[in-house]
C-alpha cells in the first residue's frame, strides 16, 4: 500500500513550491507599460474613404476614431503618447501589391500632407510609420490632431518598393507615386462619408468574419465562355450590397470562395431574400454582391453564408463551419 501514495506525495512535493514561485514571480504587467491592449475590433476589408490602383499598387486611404496604439522598446510594449485621443484621427493608407502577388502587402515609406482646404494651411506634414492591427494587417498611419467642422484637402505620397528585385520583378514600382483627395469633418468630429463603400455591420461565427457593406448602384458585367463581358440591367433606384467573408481561424483574414451567400430583406409584412453572386471589383477584389432596390424606411437585412462544402486537409476538417452562419442587421433607406 505504501507504494501506492510514493507518486503522488512526490508530485505534491515538487508542485507545491513551483506553484507558490509561480504566484509570487507572476507580474500581470510585466512587458506592458500602459494600458493592456484592446482586442480585435470590427473591421472590414479593402475599404475606406478612397481607394485607387495606381502605379500597379493599390492604395486605400482612411479616416478613422483614434487608435490605441503601441510602441516596442526593449522587448516591452509601451503606450504611445498621454492617452487622450478624443480630438485625434487615425489617419490611414494601405498599399498592397497591383502587379505580381496581388493583394500581398508592399514595404514603402509613406508621407501624409493634409492642409485645411479653405484656408490652405498645412495641418499634417509627416512620415508615417509602419503598423499593425487585429483584422486589418500591415499598413502606414498615425494619431493626428484635426480639429472638428473642417473641410481637409490630402495628398500622399508612397515611395518606390524598399526591396531587392528577383528578376521578373526588377521593372516595377521605380518611381514615387502620388494620389490627391479630400474629406470633411463634421462639428461632432465625425467623416462625413463620400459616396463610396460604407459598412453596415459585420460578425464572426464558425470561424468566419462576415462583413456587410453597400454603396451606389454599380454596373455589373457577365462574361460568356467564349469571353465577351455583357452588361447586366441596372435595376432603378437600387444599392450596390456586397459581402466578404474571411477565414478568421486557418488562414487569417483570406477571403473565401464557393459560399452561398443570402441577403434576406425584412420591413414589416415585405421579406424577399436575394442570393448574391461571386464579383471582381477592380479597387476591393473578390466578394459577393449584388444592386438591390429597397422602399424607404428601416429594413432588417440578415446575411446568410453556407455551402462551403469544399475538400479539407488534414487539420482543416474542423476548423470552418460545416453549416450555416447568419447575422442580423439593420438599415435605414432615406
């Protein structure tokens, strides 16, 4: 019998004293200074207040809430400035690769200049440095100060690519590329959005984000086998609706082909639902969409995303969603 309790008054003698080290060495904190850092936000892909495909890169610019951000010094995370982001902007551009590996990120040096565009004043002359996010990846912006009810005038300007050039590859991105626009703040602070992508809403189940988005109505093409592109009829007084949908578990943030995406619309004894088709868009790639004709007032629209019935690796069997995933959400038609 006494041999029995050897093994686990032994594990009792080596576990108790690593288990008090541990509680008496643990600092929560260690490596951060500041703040801990926020979770993943909502997001959504390809999309901002410009967007353009220019010297074979694409370059997406936006106006955002100011971000908390950190800094790396000396292996530890540090916050970066006081904390006090209310009269701030996160200023942004996203610069990804137009020729070769489309959609891969490019290493550049970006500069914002971005005057007040009655008076002309400059507010913002600056490098921006290089950053990372939870859903959004690799891109150039910083925290700037904007004051509020102005209309604002920005040019940036985005280096040749910073990197040696296997051959096939030597011939692009030689030169520095500039691109121009403008945005308005409103007295709260808030972008008044121009008549581009905006987003509705988005969610994460089965291991997908699902992000759903509208703009004006755009001209869709259908391209025959023998390769003659038909324009499709532009249905009156509609929106343009598209969905991506993402893996958020095997390959983080790779839109995914092959779903089945439903558009259910809801507003009071009116429900039809539309199935969105598979659609290339120069400026934001791959997704699903459609244009859509809605009465005013406010609808409910529920996303639907099934029929990924495609083969699985091993280690992929599980991960993706073997069936349906939707959410809900609302949208005002003026």
């Amino acid at each position: 019998m006494r041999t029995k309790i050897v093994f686990p008054v032994v594990f009792m003698l080596v576990m108790v004293p690593v288990s008090v080290a541990a509680l008496l060495l643990y600092q929560p904190d260690q490596g951060v200074s500041g703040a801990a850092p926020p979770t993943a936000v909502p997001h959504s892909h390809g999309v901002g207040l410009a967007s353009t495909v220019k010297g074979d890169m694409q370059l997406i610019f936006n106006v955002s809430p100011a971000a908390q951000l950190y800094q790396v010094v000396e292996g530890k995370l540090e916050l970066c400035g006081d904390g006090s982001l209310d009269a701030m902007k996160h200023i942004t551009l996203d610069v990804k690769d137009a020729r070769l590996s489309l959609g891969e990120r490019l290493p550049v040096r970006v500069h914002f200049s971005i005057q007040d565009a009655d008076s002309g004043d400059t507010v913002i002359e600056a490098d921006t440095p290089a950053m990372v996010a939870a859903g959004h990846g690799y891109h150039f912006g910083d925290n700037f100060m904007l004051p509020n009810d102005a209309h604002y005038a920005w040019t940036v300007t985005v280096s040749p690519v910073q990197a040696l050039r296997q051959e096939g590859a030597q011939s692009f991105w030689l030169e520095p590329i500039t691109w121009e626009g403008s945005f308005r703040l409103d007295a709260q602070g808030n972008v008044i959005k121009a008549a581009g992508v905006q987003p509705i809403g988005d969610f994460t189940k089965g291991g997908l984000h699902v992000s759903l988005s509208h703009q004006a109505a755009v001209q869709l093409y259908e391209v025959t086998e023998s390769g003659e592109s038909i324009p499709q009829d532009l249905p009156p007084n509609s929106r343009y609706f598209l969905v991506d949908v993402t893996d958020h578990i095997l390959n983080y943030e790779e839109k995914l082909p092959g779903a089945t995406i439903t558009l259910t619309f809801q507003q009071a004894d009116t429900e039809f639902s539309t199935v969105l088709p598979a659609v290339i868009s120069p400026t934001y790639g791959f997704h699903y969409g459609a244009n859509v004709t809605l009465s005013p007032g406010m609808w409910q629209i529920t996303v639907t995303v099934e029929g990924l019935d495609i083969l699985r690796h091993a280690g992929a069997a599980v991960g993706l969603t073997r069936g349906a995933v939707s959410g809900t959400f609302e949208y005002m038609v003026e």
